[in-house]
C-alpha cells in the first residue's frame, strides 16, 4: 500500500461516478482530504432514481455537478488557473462514466486521467473491465479490503511501465458512518441480491423449496427482501410469476445491509463488490456474523464482460479469503466448492 500526503496533492479531483459503490468511494476519499472535492454522477445512475434515498441529497449537495463538456472544461480552467491539471477519477473506459471527450482532452494535456477500484480490479486476476482500460493512469484509489492485491497483468494494462501508485481508503469508517446512522432497519432473515454470473434457475429452485418447506411460517419469514441489479442485462428474468418478493430500492446497498443482517440472516448473490464487502467487514468483526451463499453459473462467460477466468479468480479469492472465516458457502453450477479452483 502506497502512502499518499493528501495535504501536498495540489488542484481540483473530480471523480465520475455511476453505482452506489462508487459514490462510498468517492465521500470516503472525500472526507480524507478535504480539499477541492468534485462529482460528477454519470447519466442513468441508480443514484438518481425516484426511489433512491440519496436522490434529495445529492441534487442538493454542492459537490455534486453536471456531467458534461461545459463543466468539465471549467473545472479545467480553474485548476489551471491554481498552476495544475484538472484530474477526473474514472472507474473504466467505456460510457456512460467515460467518453470520447476525456481520452481527447486527456491526450490534449488538458486533463489527467486517473482510476478508482469500484469492483474486481484487485479481487480477480484479469478482470473483464481491462478490455476497456488503457495504459494511462498513474494511481489507483479502492478500499483496504484483506488480500485486495492488483496482478501483473492488470497493472500493465493500467499504467504499462510508468509505475501505479496504489492507495486504500478506509472500509472501517465508512462501516461505523453507516452504523451510527439515526435510519433503523428490521433484521431480514433472507436477502437476494441480483449479481453477476448469478445462477437464477438454482436461486428460483431454492426459493420454491423454501416456500413449500416453511409453509407454516408468517409470511414475513418466507417472503425474501430482493434487491434488483442496476443494470437490466444482469436481473433475473427467470423468477417464478407466483412467488413473492419485497424489492428493497434503499441506496446504497451496503448501508442497507449493514443495518439490516443479523445471526440469523441469510444472504443470498453472486459476483459482486457488495458480497466481498460485507464478507470483509464481517471477518473483521465490524458486522455481525451472518450466513453468505453465492450461486454462481458458468454459463454466461460467452456475454458481454464476461469471461470463465473472471469466475473462477473470483471464486478463488472468496474462497481464500473468506470461506474458514465466516458462514460463506459457494455453488458453482449447482455444486458446492469445496477447494479453489487454482
């Protein structure tokens, strides 16, 4: 990990922001520094949806500005005018949270380009966002997850031989933010997050056993808490008509869940930085212990942004990390992983 002295970074960051992850990145990194903090909240971020509870704030907050060329370039003006470039802080290469117009003006010199880690940069070996990075970033932002480690071949894709320096920003306060909050929520005893590489025929079949085996119970004890994927290519679209579910819109997800898991909670995803973050606070004993299982599949590596190696590195790292420490069970294909794939 590389120490950085926020006191002598010097000119204005402004960090391009599309998922709720995202966003607890960006108010962590903004709460260290305190200096000429910027955000910009990408076009069609759940952030800003009518059921978001983020959505009154951050149209209120004065850090919080358009997206958009105009914006950008008056950002630029200003940190020039402080004797620096403008540095706008992007999670990957593609839209809507990077255009055309930042690789020009980056390539221009009128702005510097930098990452932040809002997935699986340093969870999976090859992660499948590196088919849309370049090597043209000099630092790295992501949480101090346990064993969050860049390989080799991610770093070249990211810096090439310039060097990357790598900074963690504090899971912990972020964890304690969220538990002093004043908002209480009810301990669910079942919670399903919509995620990658989900296997939904395995989580409907588990789901329709569930409600037949516990018909006895209120409804409140069978009914899950589910939790939709931002991103319409990755919601299960196989979930049986006559089984009810409660959608939870609270944003973000994390804040959600850490005041809302328990012993007897069960909580039920796939491949997401939710599950390696709530695993992680769990094996630091910032969470109270609950019950993970992710139900993966491996048949949708021919998809968009996706690929077996991606799986199987992920499954490795939860595997490694995390399975002798807590209640983390790992389905592949309807099997249970009993050992790394690696």
């Amino acid at each position: 990990m590389t120490h950085i002295d926020f006191e002598r970074i010097k000119g204005i960051e402004a960090w391009v922001c599309y998922s709720t992850i995202s966003l607890n990145l960006y108010e962590s990194w903004a709460n260290l520094t305190h200096r000429h903090a910027r955000l910009f909240l990408a076009p069609g971020t759940p952030l800003l949806r009518e059921k978001s509870i983020r959505r009154s704030d951050l149209k209120s907050r004065p850090d919080a500005i358009p997206y958009t060329l105009k914006q950008i370039l008056v950002l630029a003006l200003l940190s020039a005018l402080s004797g620096s470039r403008l540095r706008i802080r992007v999670p990957h290469l593609h839209r809507p949270t990077c255009h055309k117009d930042l690789l020009l003006l980056r390539k221009l010199g009128v702005i510097q380009l930098e990452l932040y880690d809002d997935g699986f940069l340093g969870v999976v070996e090859t992660p499948t966002v590196c088919k849309y990075l370049q090597p043209i970033f000099s630092s790295v932002f992501g949480w101090d997850i346990h064993g969050w480690q860049l390989s080799d071949a991610t770093i070249r894709c990211l810096s090439g031989r310039r060097g990357l320096s790598i900074s963690h920003l504090p899971l912990k306060d972020l964890c304690s933010a969220w538990r002093l909050s004043d908002e209480q929520f009810e301990t669910d005893p079942l919670i399903i997050i919509e995620a990658k590489y989900m296997d939904y025929l395995a989580l409907n079949n588990y789901i329709c056993q569930k409600s037949h085996a516990e018909s006895g119970l209120s409804k409140s004890e069978v009914i899950p808490k589910y939790i939709e994927h931002p991103w319409e290519i990755k919601r299960n679209n196989n979930w049986p008509p006559s089984q009810v579910r409660n959608f939870v819109h609270e944003s973000p997800i994390e804040f959600y869940l850490c005041r809302s898991i328990g012993p007897c909670t069960h909580v039920i995803t796939g491949m997401t930085s939710t599950a390696v973050i709530m695993c992680d606070l769990i094996m630091k004993k910032e969470l109270p212990s609950c019950r993970f299982t992710l139900l993966l599949s491996t048949k949708q590596s021919e998809k968009e942004y996706h690929c077996l190696d991606e799986l199987y590195s992920y499954i490795d790292f939860m595997f490694r990390m995390y399975s002798s420490k807590i209640n983390l069970k790992i389905l592949v294909d309807g099997e249970i992983v009993r050992f790394a794939h690696g």
